[in-house]
C-alpha cells in the first residue's frame, strides 16, 4: 500500500473515532439495566430496612437484648445497633447514587464500585456475626446464601463494566 493510501486509511479512522465516541456517550445500551439498578436499590432498602427500624423503635428486640429476660443474647444489641447502622447507610448511599447517576457525575463508577464491593462484604460479614453470636439458634438459610451469591455475581459483572466501558468513560 502506497503512502498516500495509507494516509487516507489512517484519516477516515481518526475521523470515524470521534463519531463512534458520541454514539457511546450517554445514557444508552447496558446503562439502562444499570439505571434500573440504582433506581430499585434504595425502594428494595426502603421496604427491607423501614419496618425493621420500626421494629427496633418499638422495643421489639428488648427480650433478647435485655441482660434480665431468660431470652437474652450476648452482644445481640451491638449487632442490632450495627445493622441499622450498616443499613442506613447502605440506603443513604444508593440514594446518593441515584443522584450521581442521573446528574452524570464523575464520581458515579467510583461509589458504584464501591458498593457493589461492598455489598457482598457486609452480608458475608453479617452472617458470619450472627452465627458466632447464636451458634445454636441460627443456622445460615437458603435466604442468606441466595442474596450472598446474588450480591457477589452481580459485582462480577458490573464492576468490570463500569472500569472498562467505553460508554461509562464518556458519560461519567
């Protein structure tokens, strides 16, 4: 191939490669089941963690927590205390996530990441607590399993999206 030609090849690329990077900027493609994600996150929270916060609230955990009821658990209170902690958060979270997402804020894949990272940690974490604190009256259910693996997987997938594609670079 003759130098000209190869000069001409070499242009159309360079002029093909801005056209492609706009068709890969916005909101588009596997971004919208990313959307769909963020967007249910903080209702699926919502509907979990709410009524157990009412709960907690209203003393339902007293005879377990209480050092005088024939009920009580070691340490059980603390962990409570965690849970809500570690839930709230996980909640404020994912809204701020929502808000990140739609604003097309840089930081986006960066606390994605992070809570996708983290999710599974802090069920792993979870249950491990609990099982160590109740030996005897709590086993890990098919429940537990199903959202750890659930929550590994979907960071399997998702994390590497949002380091490698090219439409997450131009958009956020």
């Amino acid at each position: 191939m003759s130098d000209a030609a190869q000069l001409q090849l070499q242009e159309q690329e360079q002029e093909q490669q801005p056209q492609q990077q706009k068709q890969l900027k916005g909101i588009g493609g596997w971004l919208y089941l990313v959307a769909f994600g963020v967007i249910m996150s903080p209702l699926f929270l919502s509907v979990e963690y709410i009524p157990m916060f009412v709960d907690y609230v209203n003393g339902a955990y007293e005879l377990t927590s209480n050092p005088n009821s024939k009920f009580y658990v070691p340490y059980l209170e603390l962990l409570l205390n965690v849970e809500m902690l570690a839930n709230a958060f996980m909640l404020l979270v994912s809204l701020w996530l929502v808000y990140l997402f739609f604003s097309k804020h840089r930081w986006f894949p960066r606390v994605f990441i992070f809570l996708c990272a983290f999710s599974p940690l802090l069920l792993i974490a979870d249950a491990w607590i609990v099982l160590k604190l109740m030996p005897d009256l709590v086993t890990i259910d098919q429940a537990t399993v199903v959202d750890i693996i659930r929550a590994i997987i979907y960071a399997l997938i998702w994390i590497p999206y949002m380091l490698i594609s090219k439409r997450v670079k131009n958009t956020f």
